[in-house]
C-alpha cells in the first residue's frame, strides 16, 4: 500500500493511499482506488459543483477532474452527469458516496486509533494490586480512567507475591504491591514507592484497645495478629514478624486465617469481634472495609505501611508507560510520598520503615527464610499442577 492524502489532509501530506476493490462479478479485476480519489469523489458528490469542491480540496479545477475520471476508468462506470451548469449523482455514484463515507470514516478512525496507540492513549493495561490496597490506590485508577477512556485497564488482586511472579512472567504490565523487605527479588524489573500512610489496628469492641485513641507497636505484644495463610503470603507472614521485632521489641503471636484476605470475610471479622485476634493494615483501609462491632485504632509510627509500584525495566507497552507515569504524577500531586526512592526489586526496599541499623541485617536473615518458603510453594504448586 502507497502513501497519499486521506480525509480533510491537505495534497502532499502522506497517509494510506491505495483501496483494492474485488470486482462484483466472477471474473471482474481487481480495481484500485486511490483514497485521495475517493475524498476527492465525496467532496464534489457533496457540492455538486467542481469549483467549489476544487476550492474545498485546495486543487485545481482540472485536476479534480482528472481525478474523477481516473476514478470512472477503474471502476468502469459513470459517477456524475456533468452539463454545463449542472452536476448530478448517477446510481453508481449514490452507490459509491454511501459505502465511500464509511470506508473513509473507517480509515480516519483506525489512522486515529493507531495514533493514540503510539501515544499510549488507547489500548490495554494489565495491572495488580495487592490485597488490601485497593481502597488506598482507587483513586488514582478511577481518575486514570477517566482521562483515558479509549485505555481499558485490565485489574486484577492477588497476593504480592503472586503479583510480583505475574509481573516477570510478562502477565502483568504494571503491580501495586505492599513493600516489604521480604518479598521475592525479581531480575530486571524496577519499583519505587508510591504511597506511604500510618497503620492502624482493627480490634473488636470489648478489646482493652478499642478506646485507645492511639497505640504503638510495643503496646501490642499480647496480642494476636490474624494473618493471612504462610502458604500463600509468606513475604507478608515474615514482615510482619520483622515489623514486631525490629520496631516493638517482641516476637508476635499470629494466627492464620482460612483464606487469603481480599474483603470483609465473616470468619475473619468474627475472630476480631470476639477479642481472639487483631488485624493490622493501613489505616485508610481499615476504615473502608471495616465490619460492625470492630473498631480501628491509629498506630503511632514508626512503623507505616509502604505500597510500591512495580514495572519491568523493558517494559514497551506505550500505555503502560503512560500509565506509570499518570500515577507517578498523580502520587506527587496529592503528597502521597515525598522520596519514592526508584530501585530495581532485587535490592532492599524499606523506606519509612528503617528504624535502626539492625533492620537491614535482620532483613538478610528474614530474607533467607522466606526464600526457602517460596521455593517450598512453588514446589508444591508444580506438584498439584
């Protein structure tokens, strides 16, 4: 296919040229239209006189004359009967200006399409986000969206984990993760903080907390944390062990629900009403999911909650990158961070939890545990696989 003028373009400019129309009968060649030509017939099928389509066009008079007739030679019919003061439509021609708007309109609309495309203004964005992080990130996703209505933005939630595995296995343009140091390092992908906030404890109403305006970490080593199940999180399970350790001075007691936890789950909330356990998340989040007869309670920092965004450092995807950089801005314009810290994911990430020199060792060691309980799962997925 050549290049010529297409639309309202103006003679010189290059766009799709060439149109190849099969004959009707059995037999009939190929005819090819030119889609110069084609505008060229709309036009003057439009005003019914060539001076002023030619003045439209910015061509000459007889140049647009010659186009038409080029176009009657290909197609083997008459278009227009021309007389001295008049310009009318023959069947063909009607014929041809029906099906011919459409096929311009067509054209027009994919060249736009496939503009907006290579400008990351239309096309698909698969994106994760970590259980739980959902109400701390819609904001800015809903806002994406809605500026970019021809991006559909395929979301799914999981686990970071899961997330962080989908990501380097090219499922995955983009995951919103919660950062903790012991989560899997993945190669050639690249992270930077995106949201940062205070934590808070969600304890049911008889709990000896449930009037406290505020709490700090120490104050829970009694406690029991519900989480969710080893198997499926165990980055989670270790940092949050590493949390209690390293910035309340105790080692926590957990207890692990039945499912990994992505809403308000009955069984869950009735472990917390009951005063068995407490559930600690971001403090935003607690307030949007929390459930009747549990109360949330503010944790003094240190430590806070850190969600992360995660992309493949070779990412191509031109609206994927477009959408990274949305809520890039969207993070700065709301003050959400101030130091998003961009590294690649095989190095620690902690900003905003460090609270001492012993958090990177402890890190390494933690680092160790988890590692081995991530080969034990993916071990034991290929096994049921």
């Amino acid at each position: 296919m050549t290049t010529g003028p297409v639309g309202g373009a103006q003679p010189g400019r290059s766009g799709p040229r060439v149109l190849g129309l099969p004959g009707s009968e059995a037999g009939t060649r190929h005819a090819e239209v030119e889609f110069r030509d084609l505008r060229y017939f709309a036009v003057v099928a439009e005003e019914l006189h060539f001076g002023r389509a030619a003045a439209r066009l910015y061509i000459t008079q007889p140049g647009l004359s010659q186009a038409i007739a080029r176009m009657e030679r290909v197609l083997e019919v008459q278009l227009l009967r021309r007389t001295r003061s008049t310009v009318e439509l023959t069947e063909a021609g009607a014929e041809l200006l029906n099906r011919g708007r459409r096929l311009l309109a067509d054209l027009e609309g994919a060249v736009a399409r496939v503009r907006m495309a290579g400008r990351g203004e239309a096309g698909l964005v698969r994106i994760g986000v970590a259980h739980l992080a959902e109400p701390l990130v819609a904001p800015a996703l809903a806002a994406f969206q809605a500026d970019h209505p021809s991006v559909v933005v395929d979301r799914s939630a999981m686990d970071s984990e899961r997330l962080l595995e989908q990501l380097a296995e090219g499922r995955l343009h983009a995951a919103i993760i919660h950062r903790v140091p012991t989560l899997p390092s993945i190669d050639g992908a690249m992270s930077e903080a995106l949201r940062r906030g205070r934590l808070a404890v969600l304890v049911g109403q008889p709990s000896r907390l449930a009037s406290r305006p505020i709490v700090t970490l120490g104050e829970l080593s009694e406690e029991t944390f519900l989480v969710n199940p080893r198997s499926l999180t165990p980055g989670a399970y270790q940092g949050l062990k590493l949390r209690c350790s390293e910035f309340g001075g105790f080692e926590a007691s957990v207890m692990e629900s039945g499912v990994a936890s992505t809403i308000a789950l009955d069984i869950d909330w009735r472990s917390i009403r009951d005063g068995i356990a407490i559930a600690l998340m971001a403090e935003a989040t607690a307030h949007a999911i929390r459930a009747d007869g549990v109360v949330v309670v503010p944790l003094k920092p240190p430590p806070q909650y850190v969600l992360a965004l995660a992309w493949r450092r070779d990412e191509q995807s031109a609206a994927a990158r477009r959408c990274l950089d949305y809520l890039r801005s969207y993070r700065d314009r709301h003050a959400w961070i101030s130091d998003p810290e961009v590294a690649p994911l095989t190095h620690d990430h902690g900003p905003g939890l460090v609270a001492g020199a012993s958090w990177k060792n402890s890190c390494l060691a933690l680092r160790a545990t988890a590692s081995s309980s991530d080969q034990y799962r993916r071990r034991t997925r290929s096994a049921h696989s």
